[in-house]
C-alpha cells in the first residue's frame, strides 16, 4: 500500500537511538511538536533512498506513505455559524504520514479503513495534523478540533485519482473553470431557483448530457464548430451537475452516499478510508512507547490545501 520502499534487516548489535521520555507535567508544543516531526520524516526517507540505492535486496520493513485529510463532521455542519466553514464541508488535504512496518505484518493487506496501524498512527498525530492543517489554511483555526473528522489514503491512489484531476487541471485552467457556483451550476441545467432535490437534479442532467452528447452530432451533418461547442456544453452540463452533486449528502455515516472528494476517480479508486474512527490519544501513545512505530508527519504545502478549501467554498455557494 502507498508509495513504500523496501528497508533491509537491521544488522547484528545494531539498533536505533533511544528516544528521550516525555516530562509529565509538560505542556505540549504542537509547534515544536510539527517541526521535530518533519525532520524525523525527512531522516526516515533519506535512510529509506540509502536502502533503495543499496545492492542487498533482503529486506524486512517496507516505508508506505499516505495523505490525511480533514472536514467538519457532516452532523456538526448544519450547525456550525462560522463563516466560510462549508470551505471545509468536504475533505481537504491537509497533511502527509510516513509509516514503516513489516513486511509480513499480519493485517496490513488488509483495506485501509481496516489497518489498525494507520488508525493509530493518525490518532497518535492528531494535534499535529491539525495544527498542519491551520498552517494550510486559516479557516481550520476557526473550527473546534473536536469537529473536525479524519481520513487516510496511500500517497499514489491520491495523485493518481485526485492530484491529477484537481491540482494539475486547475493549473491548467487559467479561468479555473473547473468550479462553478450552484446558482450557475441550477441555471446551466435549467433547473428552479433553490432546486435541492437530487431526484430532480439527476433527471436534468441526464436529459441534457444525452441531448448535448458530441457522438450524436457525428454523420449528421454537422460543421467542425458546431461539434466542438457542443463539447463545450456538454462539459458545462457535466461539471455543473458535479457542483450541485458536491459536499455530503445524506446521514454522516451512513455508508450511502458520498462527498465530491470521495466520488474522484469513480470505482477504480478503492483505497480512500473514508472519516477514521480514531482512538483515545493515550492508548495511541501506549503503542508508541512499546516502540510498535516508526513513523512521522508533514504538512502539505498551502497551495495544495487551499485548491481544496476554494473549490468547497466556491461549491455551497
């Protein structure tokens, strides 16, 4: 799972470094807390390059990396008088994991939602990723930590099905066309002003994604122009319908349906958790002082969060 290298054996009489034990008592600095865990993530990653580069292929750890995102919880959403929070009503990228584990730990080929290491490592991280997300951006210092859910997918699913559709398009688009308000959105599938009824929102769409289909126009006569604007309507129906379609719908939870983040990449993207049920952060801590983890997070660079935080924004509109 993840982007993962492969880490050979330890060496005999070899061992890593004792960590220094907490002061209790001690006030946490999640700060000085973020800082020391990007810098363990960057040795952890320089010492896996050394074992990747290295002729001896046995190996017995393998490093997964994976992105966590963050939303308000859909029960809280209804309720939350906080300006510009339903920027954050859907998922939005907010920090990377970097996890090593054994190569034939039991469990972990297991699905994501299922692997107790990631659930725990999240959990263990949970001050830090949220304070990375505040660093990303400024609406999640609005939100109380205890609103906020988690999610987890392995680095390569992510820019493979999300990355690439939302970042590199939105570069690509210098109008950054690829978002649309809902009241463009209802006039695009020429719908009542308020339409919410997602019965009423599909039948529109598909009336006029079948009515604005370019293969329909082939052999019929029509002219090169003709075709080509009639992709671009289509297109304007299709993103217009995904607008109206974004956020979560229904019951937090339920399990039926999905928010705009989670539908990128439609069924061959399998590998997203879904929002994490983490565990008491001092039963995450009692794992990591069993020294069960070598792990460490990172935040994502601002422009990468915010492309999620406008797009939320610009879609509840």
């Amino acid at each position: 799972m993840g982007m993962g290298g492969a880490a050979k054996s330890k060496k005999k009489g070899g061992g890593s470094k004792k960590k220094k034990a907490p002061v209790p008592g001690a006030k946490f600095d999640v700060s000085k807390a973020c800082l020391k865990s990007e810098k363990y993530y960057d040795e952890i990653q320089k010492e896996q390059a050394k074992i990747d580069n290295a002729d001896d292929d046995t190996f017995e750890y393998i490093t997964a990396e994976y992105i966590i995102t963050a939303r308000i919880k859909p029960s809280e959403m209804k309720d939350m008088n906080i300006p510009g929070a339903a920027s954050v009503s859907d998922w939005v990228p907010i920090s990377q994991l970097c996890l090593r584990r054994r190569v034939d730990e039991p469990g972990f080929d297991a699905h994501i939602r299922d692997c107790v290491r990631v659930r725990t490592a999240v959990s263990y991280y949970c001050r830090e990723i949220s304070y990375m997300g505040t660093q990303g951006a400024s609406i999640f210092k609005s939100i109380p930590r205890s609103s906020i859910e988690y999610a987890a997918e392995p680095v390569d699913s992510f820019y493979k099905f999300v990355h690439e559709d939302v970042i590199q398009g939105k570069n690509q688009d210098e109008k950054n066309s690829n978002t649309m308000t809902k009241i463009d959105a209802r006039n695009a599938l020429e719908l009542e002003e308020g339409c919410t009824d997602a019965s009423e929102i599909k039948s529109a769409y598909r009336k006029l994604s079948f009515k604005l289909h370019p293969d329909r126009l082939v052999g019929k006569g029509k002219s090169e122009e003709e075709i080509k604007q009639a992709a671009e309507d289509f297109a304007k129906v299709k993103l217009a319908y995904e607008s109206m379609s974004s956020g979560v719908r229904g019951d937090a939870g339920d399990g039926k349906h999905r928010s705009w983040y989670e539908s990128l990449g439609g069924r061959a993207r399998t590998e997203f958790s879904g929002r994490m049920i983490l565990m008491p952060l001092d039963e995450a801590k009692e794992a990591f002082r069993a020294g069960m983890y070598k792990s460490a997070v990172c935040g994502l660079v601002p422009d990468t969060v915010m492309a999620f935080v406008t797009r939320n924004q610009a879609a509840s509109r």
